[in-house]
C-alpha cells in the first residue's frame, strides 16, 4: 500500500528514522505494561512497541492512517477516535504510558488533559515542538509558564533529546524535543485544584508584573506570611511555593 499523505489540518509531520523512533520508546520505563500511542501515522513508533510485546492501544482520527495501520499492524488495537474527546477513564481500565509524536497544533491540549487523568497516565513520552518541550521542562526562568507548573507538580520531567527538521515527512520548519513526564509521588494537592489552577494562570497571564499585582483580584488571608513570594514573578515560583499562595488565598 501506498504511504499515508500528511495532512496539514492534523498537524502531521511523519517521522520517517527509524533510530529516533527506536530511541524515543527506549525511554519507556521498564516496568511498563500498557502502552497508549496518539497518533501513530504510519507506525514508525508502533513497530517498536509492538516488537517490545507492550500491550498497545493506539488512537488515530485520520481514517487513512487508520486503515494503513490495520493493514500493515493486524494485531494492533486501533481507537480511531480524538484522543482529546476520549474520556480516559471510561475507554482505558488500566494505568499507562502515554506516548507519541504529537501533532504540534494539539499538543499542549494533550498535556492538559494529561494532567486532568494523571491518575491514569503513569508516563509521558512525547515528541513536541522544541521550544514547547523545554518550555514544559523549564523548572525557573523566562521559558517557565502555566504547563510547566501545572505537570510539575505531579510529573518530575526530563528533556531528553532534540530532533532535526530533516527526518519528518513533510519537514516542520522547527526543531523538535523529547521529553519524559513521569509521575511523581504527589497523589493529590493540599489545596483545592480548580483555585491552584486559577492562581497558576492568573500569575503567567501578567507574567511581568508581580505575583501581587498579577493576583489583584484575589483577596489574601494572612497576606504576611507569603509577602516575599508576592514581590516575585510567576516565573521565579516553585510549584511548592504556587501551592502555598493558594493556601492563603480566600
């Protein structure tokens, strides 16, 4: 059969080398069992997981790619279906490794919702662009923003590699990262999560301000013990300090 077309709508770029590929499901954990691939195209990442025997489920809304997949991989369990409609916990009974190579126009979505099902997803591994994976990777400093709190705080991250222009079908016109997500030893937050969120975005949304002026609408309970973080940008904070100014917001 002939090769699937990249479809610009879908954001894919095929990687087409075969030692990345091999290299990015070498970073799987070893313990790993369940494999979830987004995106699999034409299976350049699949064949490895396959041959590495993971039980692999794979979720692919192009149709073409789909039918090329069930041809070329039969023994593939295929979801052709928008991982970002799924409901993760309905669709998977197991924990998993989430991996791919990310469309660049949703893959910040991915990871949003990553963090909504982190109970379930064990592991990311993913091929992003490369300023968005260190971007997400970034612990201080101007790279630093709302995803890079929002996974850190329940997935210690790893920047693992960058991939060039030239091995993708059609080339993107930037580089690409690697990234390992795994998750941490946080089971829940001290805090109520909707407001941690709100505070997170609030605080990057006026990244240049402080964290007082950025939280203006905010009303603070004893506002003395978290005064020197509010003299801060939100890109200086740890996620432990974001937990502890949310503990003293009302």
């Amino acid at each position: 059969m002939k090769d699937v077309k990249a479809k610009k709508h879908l954001g894919q770029h095929f990687l087409n080398d075969e030692s990345i590929a091999l290299k990015i499901t070498n970073l799987i954990s070893k313990d790993a069992r369940n494999v979830v691939e987004i995106g699999p195209g034409m299976g350049i990442l699949t064949k490895f997981l396959l041959e590495k025997k993971y039980s692999t489920q794979a979720v692919e809304i192009d149709q073409e790619s789909v039918f090329y997949l069930r041809l070329n991989y039969p023994k593939l369990d295929i979801i052709a279906s928008d991982f970002l409609k799924l409901n993760i916990e309905d669709t998977f009974s197991f924990n998993f490794c989430l991996i791919g190579n990310f469309p660049y126009n949703i893959s910040s979505q991915i990871l949003f919702k990553s963090y909504e099902n982190r109970n379930n997803i064990n592991e990311i591994i993913g091929m992003f662009q490369k300023e968005v994976a260190e971007r997400i990777a970034c612990k201080k400093g101007k790279k630093r923003g709302i995803l890079s709190v929002l996974m850190q705080t329940f997935y210690d991250i790893e920047y693992c590699f960058t991939v060039d222009e030239h091995v993708f079908n059609p080339p993107p016109k930037v580089k690409s990262g690697v990234i390992r997500l795994t998750r941490n030893k946080r089971k829940e937050l001290s805090v109520e999560g909707t407001k941690f969120k709100r505070i997170v975005k609030a605080s990057f949304n006026q990244r240049r301000k402080t964290v007082r002026n950025a939280l203006k609408p905010f009303k603070f309970i004893n506002e003395e013990e978290i005064k020197d973080l509010l003299t801060l940008r939100a890109e200086q904070l740890s996620v432990d300090d974001f937990i502890k100014i949310t503990n003293h917001v009302n």
